[in-house]
C-alpha cells in the first residue's frame, strides 16, 4: 500500500487540492489504479504561517505521521506531495531525520521557494561593534531624555546632579559587564553556536541524494515577490554594509599596529565611553545660550574697564596731591630738607605715572574673556556629536527595520537573523536537480491568473506527474 502525505503551503490551511476529489488527488488514483494497487491520502495540517518555526514545526507532524505510518506497516510506500513553503517543511524533515531517507519513496514540490542562509563575515568583530554601539547610543539617549525631562519639570539646575548619578550606575554597571578584555569570548561563541544552529535548521537548500520531482510555472508569482524582497534586503544591507565595512577597516588598520594591538575596539570604545560618561552631566546642566555668553562676556568687560576706571582716577589723584607737594616744597625756604622732600616726591610721581601708564595700555587692550565661549562651544560640539550619533542610530534603524520587514517574508523573526545572517531565495535546492518549468500559458482558469496556486490544478502539471509516476513507482 502507499500513503501520499499532502502538505499544503502558506496561509493554506485549508487547501481544495488536498481534499478528496480533487485533481491531483484523481491523478494519483487513477495511476495507482492502472497498476492495481491502492493509494491512500494523508494531509499535513500545519498551521500555515509564514514562519521558520512554524515550518519546523510542520517537520516534525511530517515526522510524527512517517512513524506512525511505519509503525503500522514496515513495507508501507509513503510519497510526499507538497506546495509552495510546505515543501520547506518537508525538506527540513529530509534534512534532520535520516531514516527519512529509507521511509520516503519519494517528494514532489510544487511552486516551492527553497531559502538558503549564510553568516555573515567577522561574526566576532560584529558582535563587539554591535554592543559598543549599542552602549553608545544608550548613553546618549540617557543624556536627551534627562535634558529634555529637566526643562520640562523645570529642574535645570539639577540637571547636572541626576546626569551625574545615572552615570554612576551606568559606570558601575559597565565596571560590572566588563571586567576584562575576555567578556566578548562567551558572548561570541554563543552568537556563532546560535548562527550555526539557525543555519543547520532553517536552511533548505541543502537536501540529501533521493528521489525528488521540482515542478514550478514561469512567472511564479510567490517566488517573485521573494525575489523583490530579496533585492530589497541586499540594497538595504549594502549600505548598513558600507557603514560596517568602513568601521572594520578602521579597526583593521590600527590592529595591526604594533603599538595598538587587538584590543583597540576595547580601548577605543573605553575611552570614548569614558569621556562621554565625564562630560555628559556637564552637558545637561549647561544651558546657557550663545546670547547669554556674548552678554556675560560683555558685562564682565565692562566691570572690569570700570574697576580700571576708578583706579586711573584715583592715580591720577595721587599725581595731582604729589605734584601740589613738590610746589610746596619748593616755596620752602630750607634748601636740604626740599631737596630730600623733592627726591621722594619725584620717585613717587614716576612710580605713579608708570602704573597709571600701564593701567591706560590694559584699559586699551582690553578684550573679550573667551574662555565661557570656547566652553559653550565645546559643549555645543559634544550636544551635536550626540544628536549626529542619534539621527545615525535612527537612520541605520529605520533601515533594519525595512530589511526585517523584508526578511518576514522568508518568515524570519529573530535579531539574530536580521543582523548575522543573510537569506536567499532559490528556485532548486544545491545540487544538480532537474526543474520541470510549466509555461503559464497552460492555466486553464485565467481570471485568477496566479501562477503560484494554480500548480496543482494544472493539466500540464498532472501530466508531469503522472509521468513521474509512472518512471518511478511501477
């Protein structure tokens, strides 16, 4: 006796063609027949959604059904027919049960977009890069929202004091996480064991030698849009791959100094992290505008050239008392004691004209004190630094968010898939495989006009099927 397992595709839970009665059904009777032998029918009712787990999933009902199916009978005959991403779930039954291989006759996969999955390069770089950024722009939204929340509640002044304790914490937090050079080790080996076991589970395109029949029609249109989605995620992931690649040449280069070492993304990013941990509650409690400095400097000028005011006009005082003296003196009638007094005068008169003349070339020279300047710009520098690094962060975002969305459609969900792991749609599995490629024009129902389903109602399809019947089951 054979069994047929008909595992239906996507969003197909309840497909006609797995019915009775219905034409692909029929084919298989009808060919069964001619060689006097019975066919039972057996559908795999997964749930359908668009999912690498809930393909997995549909594996393991596949499994469970084989067994239960051999565990009846060891000479049953199982063939498998399945459509659209149903195929997928059967190739992952293929790929992880070995005994498959001796339980299934063989597998006809209809319209079935194979994916196939490879890491990325430099996982361990990645990683590092990936969490020191992450860090960064942690910080940095730590700082905006603290900034932001003190001018609404009106706590500026203590701005400052919250930055400086959250940073406390957060420094407390790192010294915690951090503790050598070797944290990232575990972190690595964990990430490439995961990206290995997506990769053995979720990949598709590596079958094992059997006895297979891939019929799809030209123009699929499921397949299409994979494709689209495909392109889609490489042109987003060229430039995330740009930025990337920029940062790892960097890093490149300065590893392979002598002076520098390996752990320059370590000590670059410590540094960076520290500076920012320092200067931040400085940042949140400046709130001085550019207007306000210019004012500041200003007045502390002008009370500055008013001091020096006042003291010219009391020197200049001194030298119109000192020079009163000296014509007193001279009306004296005591020649020595005038000319002792005239000595002192004289050298008092010169002592004051010197400072009054060096107070007049400061009060002249006078300027501007830049140093509250060069701190508002500093400050503006870092505050922008920060706002580039966020409007990054978020572009960069926004990217991964279309390159995730894009990824959904080969049903993938996990971080780790969007960030580690490229996918790829293809028509085959690897290997050398033969592609039965139905025109479209063959579809008899033209107001549907999809080529994706209507596959296993096709006469040429049947026909193809038929055929291989006939080669390889007689």
């Amino acid at each position: 006796m054979t069994t047929v397992l008909l595992v239906h595709g996507t969003f197909a839970p309840d497909a006609g063609w797995t019915k009775e009665e219905s034409s692909l059904r029929r084919c298989f009777e009808a060919e069964f027949v001619k060689r006097n032998r019975i066919v039972k029918f057996l559908p795999i009712e997964w749930s359908g959604r668009n999912r690498f787990t809930d393909r997995l999933a549909g594996a393991k009902l596949i499994e469970s059904a084989v067994r239960n199916l051999r565990s009846k009978n060891d000479e049953e005959n199982i063939i498998i027919v399945a459509h659209s991403h149903g195929g997928n779930s059967v190739a992952y039954f293929l790929k992880q049960h070995d005994e498959a291989l001796r339980s299934v006759q063989g597998a006809i996969f209809l319209s079935t977009p194979f994916i196939s999955l490879r890491a990325k390069s430099d996982t361990g770089l990645r990683v590092k890069i990936y969490c020191y950024f992450s860090l960064l722009v942690a910080q940095i939204g730590l700082l905006l929202a603290t900034q932001q929340l003190s001018e609404w509640f009106h706590f500026t002044a203590d701005g400052f004091y919250l930055m400086l304790f959250l940073n406390v914490l957060f420094g407390a937090f790192l010294v915690h996480s951090y503790r050598t050079f070797g944290f990232f080790d575990r972190l690595i080996e964990r990430k490439r064991n995961e990206i290995r076991d997506i990769i053995r589970s979720q990949d598709s395109c590596h079958l094992p030698d059997g006895n297979y029949l891939f019929m799809k029609f030209s123009g699929d249109e499921a397949l299409f849009g994979l494709s689209s989605a495909q392109a889609v995620s490489y042109a987003l992931n060229w430039i995330v791959e740009r930025v990337y690649g920029v940062t790892a040449a960097l890093i490149s280069r300065a590893a392979s100094n002598r002076m520098v070492g390996r752990e320059i993304v370590e000590l670059c990013m410590i540094f960076i992290v520290s500076i920012w941990l320092l200067f931040s509650p400085s940042i949140v409690g400046y709130t001085l505008t550019f207007e306000q400095v210019a004012n500041l400097a200003y007045s502390e000028r002008q009370n500055i050239e008013e001091e020096l005011k006042s003291e010219i006009s009391a020197q200049e005082e001194s030298l119109l008392i000192s020079n009163r003296r000296i014509f007193e003196v001279s009306r004296s009638g005591d020649r020595e004691d005038a000319r002792r007094h005239f000595r002192e005068l004289f050298d008092e008169n010169d002592a004051i004209v010197e400072v009054l003349k060096n107070k007049k070339a400061y009060l002249a020279q006078l300027g501007i004190d830049n140093s509250e300047f060069i701190k508002f710009h500093i400050v503006t520098f870092l505050k922008r630094c920060a706002i580039d690094i966020a409007y990054l962060f978020l572009i960069l975002s926004g990217i991964m968010a279309l390159i995730y969305i894009c990824l959904l459609a080969f049903g993938s969900i996990r971080l780790t898939e969007l960030l580690y792991i490229e996918s790829s749609v293809e028509v085959v599995p690897y290997g050398a495989h033969t592609l039965v490629l139905l025109n479209w024009k063959d579809i008899k129902d033209r107001s549907r006009n999809f080529r994706h389903s209507a596959i296993y109602s096709s006469s040429a399809a049947l026909e193809t099927i038929s055929a291989w019947l006939a080669k390889n089951h007689s």
